[in-house]
C-alpha cells in the first residue's frame, strides 16, 4: 500500500492543469511508479515505459475509491491531456497493456515555475 500521497496543489493550480484531486493522486502514483528502482517493477520496463497496471494501483490507493471504468475513462483521459507523461499501448493476448512515461513537462509539479 502506498502510505503517503503528495499532492502539490499550487504546481496544478498555477500551470492550470485541468484535474481534478483524484486525478492528482493517480498521477502521484504514476510518478513514484516510474521513479521506482525496484526490481519487480524494472523488469517490466521496455524501452523507458513502465507498465501501469490499473488495478495494482486501485489495490495501492484503497482511500481514493477508484473504480476501474471511471479510471479507464475519465481518469487517464484528462491526465493524457496534460501532457505529464507519455503513453504507450502494447497488445497482448487477452488485451492491452499501458506504459507510461514521465515527459519534462511533469517536473512542473516540483518546482515553482510555470509553462512558457
């Protein structure tokens, strides 16, 4: 479970990301799940993309009550289109799988400047 959620509401607000604060906190998740040196998850890597499993994270966030189907199609949609992170899908057998990267434009988050 993650324990802590850091959500810079100011960095949001300022830069005029249009979320809302769950998706704050999904996009915390996908942050420290790409900055993540842990081996599970480094091996699930391919070419800079870490593998975003839907419900690892609704099982990791038990608070934040998210529901697969708003996450699949409200959630992920206004944070693609902050441009934060990168997505890629890579089909399997059974589906879809979704990679994610962090672009520059996430470091927006942790300091106190603004897009040009």
């Amino acid at each position: 479970m993650q324990y802590n959620i850091f959500v810079n509401q100011y960095a949001i607000i300022k830069n005029k990301f249009k979320i809302d604060l769950l998706d704050a906190v999904i996009i915390d998740y996908m942050r420290k799940l790409c900055a993540s040196s842990s081996k599970a998850i480094e091996i699930k890597r391919e070419d800079g993309y870490t593998w975003f499993n839907y419900q690892h994270m609704i099982n990791e966030l038990p608070l934040a009550g998210i529901k697969i189907n708003t996450l699949k199609n409200h959630n992920i949609k206004r944070i693609k289109d902050t441009g934060l992170f990168d997505f890629k899908l890579k089909k399997i057998k059974d589906g879809s799988m979704i990679y994610i990267k962090p672009t520059p434009k996430c470091d927006l988050l942790d300091r106190e400047q603004t897009l040009q």
